[in-house]
C-alpha cells in the first residue's frame, strides 16, 4: 500500500513537470490539478445560508425560519428543496461552458465537489441520485451528458445509488436557450418518463436530482413531476449554479 501510494506521488510529479495544472477558469498555473486559482476561486459567488429551501435563492440575512423567497411564492415549485453551490455568475458560466461544450470533463470533479460540499445534508437523506437525462440523438452528439458526470460523483461522494437509467428524455425537444418560462414550459411537456425496468427502484424512495445549471426551473419541474408521478416519495433538486431572477432574492413570510 506504502508503495503504491509512493509511485502515485511519484508518477503525479512526473505529470506535474511536463503537463503542469492549470487553472479551469483562466487556465494560469495552479497549485492543484482540477481546481481553480486564488483569483478565480474568489470570482466565484457561493450560497451560504440563509438561503431560500424551496428555490435555493440566498438571503442578505437571516431573518428567522419559515421564510420563502418572492419566486417560492409565486411559482411553488414541485420539489421539496433546492440546492445549488452558486449562483450563475461568468466565471460559473465559463466553468458550465467548458464542461458541456468543449469536452473539458475535469471540471465536472471541481463542480460536483462544490455541490457535494452545499448538499452534503441533502444527499444523506436521498436513496438515489438521478441525473436530468439528454434525449439520446442529443447525447450521441455531446458524447456525454455533464448531468450524468456530476450525478456519478455525487452519488460516489455520499455512498449513494446511483441511477442514470431511471429518467428518460423519451421525447426530442428544442434547445430551451433564448425561450421565456411558458415557452420552456410547452417544450418540455411530456419530454420525461421513468423506465419501466426501473420503477420498482423508484417506489417509494427519495430522489436527488442533478443539473449543472437552473434557470426557470422548467426542466427540474418536468423532471420532478414525472418522478413524483411514477412513486417517488420526495424529490430534491442539486445543481452547480443557480440564474437567480430580478427581484426574487428578498424574503417573504410562508
């Protein structure tokens, strides 16, 4: 074991040397391989409590339990709660970016450490992890869906079931980038449905359910319904970054 743990150290340094690491968001050399610099680390806007359960929305400040953002009110969401490690800022974007689009998969181990860290307490109460799944000709053109990355790692991190072939995306829908709530909405009814080989996985049990980025919430809310819909006892969403909407981070009563 000694040595194993030896040779590791020793073929790391060797990789050092030649190929040293950089960081994920300005790719200027870094101490530690998958990970980010001072600088950028400091760019990135974290959510900390207090923050809203039902949108995952931070607050200037704690004010008591029972508080609910305005879009908690306005749009109860089907989800029993939402974590997200940050809020969508442009370095989260660079990170989300580099991911889906141009195959750098090391950030997906820096974003689900991130999330594992925000939803530790969460994960802990899930019996399964279950990534929001691409249609399959969309897979088979991205090669990998970045949902399902930071799903696997989750579940590894919290000794987890991971599930990534309970929720499919049965239906081919249209990018939703550019699409208002309701457009998003229409688009995505009755895009989901729960694999009949793995419903009696589902019956009864607590899902996490995984994206990199909530926008309007239109997908995890299909996602969710369809979940709840098939037996699931509780779903609770976990992602990367969090958009949040003009005038939906202040507190209101529940």
């Amino acid at each position: 074991m000694k040595a194993a743990k030896r040779w590791k150290t020793i073929t790391r340094s060797a990789l050092d040397l030649v190929m040293p690491p950089l960081c994920l968001g300005c790719l200027r050399r870094t101490g530690e391989a998958q990970s980010l610099c001072s600088s950028c680390w400091s760019s990135l806007s974290f959510i900390e409590k207090p923050h809203c359960p039902l949108w995952g929305e931070p607050f200037a400040f704690d004010a008591g339990p029972g508080l609910l953002s305005p879009r908690a009110l306005q749009i109860p969401p089907e989800w029993s709660s939402l974590t997200a490690a940050v809020t969508f800022n442009d370095l989260a974007a660079r990170l989300v970016h580099a991911l889906k689009y141009k195959d750098r998969l090391e950030s997906a181990t820096l974003m689900a450490r991130l999330m594992s860290r925000a939803a530790q307490a969460t994960l802990e109460k899930c019996e399964l992890v279950v990534p929001i799944p691409l249609h399959r000709w969309r897979l088979w053109r991205r090669r990998y869906n970045q949902a399902a990355l930071l799903a696997e790692t989750l579940a590894a991190k919290s000794g987890r079931v991971y599930a990534p072939r309970l929720l499919v995306r049965h239906r081919h829908t249209r990018s939703q980038v550019g699409l208002d709530t309701k457009a998003r909405e229409r688009n995505l009814k009755e895009a989901f449905r729960v694999a009949e080989a793995h419903r009696g996985k589902l019956s009864g049990n607590r899902v996490a359910l995984v994206d990199d980025v909530l926008t309007t919430g239109s997908t995890a809310r299909a996602a969710t319904r369809c979940l709840l819909e098939a037996g699931a006892a509780q779903v609770d969403v976990v992602v990367f970054a969090l958009v949040q909407m003009p005038g939906h981070g202040q507190m209101s009563g529940s």
